[in-house]
C-alpha cells in the first residue's frame, strides 16, 4: 500500500476486495458504540490515508480523501448491512 510506484486503481481494488470486507465481517449483528464506530472509522481511514499517500500531519480532512478516492463511509455500509439484515428477519415465518 505504501508503495509509490502502485497505481492507485490498484491499491483500491485491494481496499475494497481483502481489506474492506475483513473489516466489515459479521456487521449486521453488531452493537455499535461510539468506541467502535470511532475504531472503524480510524482504521478505515489510516488505510485510506496510505493509498493517497498522506499522514494526518498533512491535515487533509476525511471527507476530502473520500470524495478524492470516490469511496462510501465504512459507518453507512455497516448500516445498509443492518437494514438489510433487519428486512430478511421481518420476512422470516414465525
């Protein structure tokens, strides 16, 4: 990831098809605390910070390396997750 000479497409596919489902695995079920939503939001983004190639001491905002790299928030993917798993239990029989 920290590479230079990767092109960034590649690094992405990498974020979105090992690294991205490792960190979600099981989400549907969990109890989200602000300590864990503050957790996953870290570790998503220090990956993200490395596949632009910028640390915090460049102080570029969240928001801006997401819009750069065109890439969904992990906190509203963990709640699709959720909602969609809440719609498969409300149509189970009892």
């Amino acid at each position: 990831m920290k590479d230079e000479f990767t092109p960034r497409k590649g690094k992405l596919i990498i974020y979105q098809s090992i690294l991205k489902p490792i960190l979600l695995y099981g989400a549907e079920v969990w109890s989200l605390t602000s300590k864990t939503e503050s957790s996953l939001q870290a570790a998503e983004m220090r990956v993200l910070r490395t596949i632009v190639g910028v640390t915090r001491r460049d102080r570029i905002r969240n928001a801006t390396i997401r819009e750069k790299l065109r890439v969904i928030p992990l906190l509203e993917e963990v709640e699709r997750m959720k909602l969609r798993w809440y719609g498969h239990i409300m149509r189970m029989d009892e």
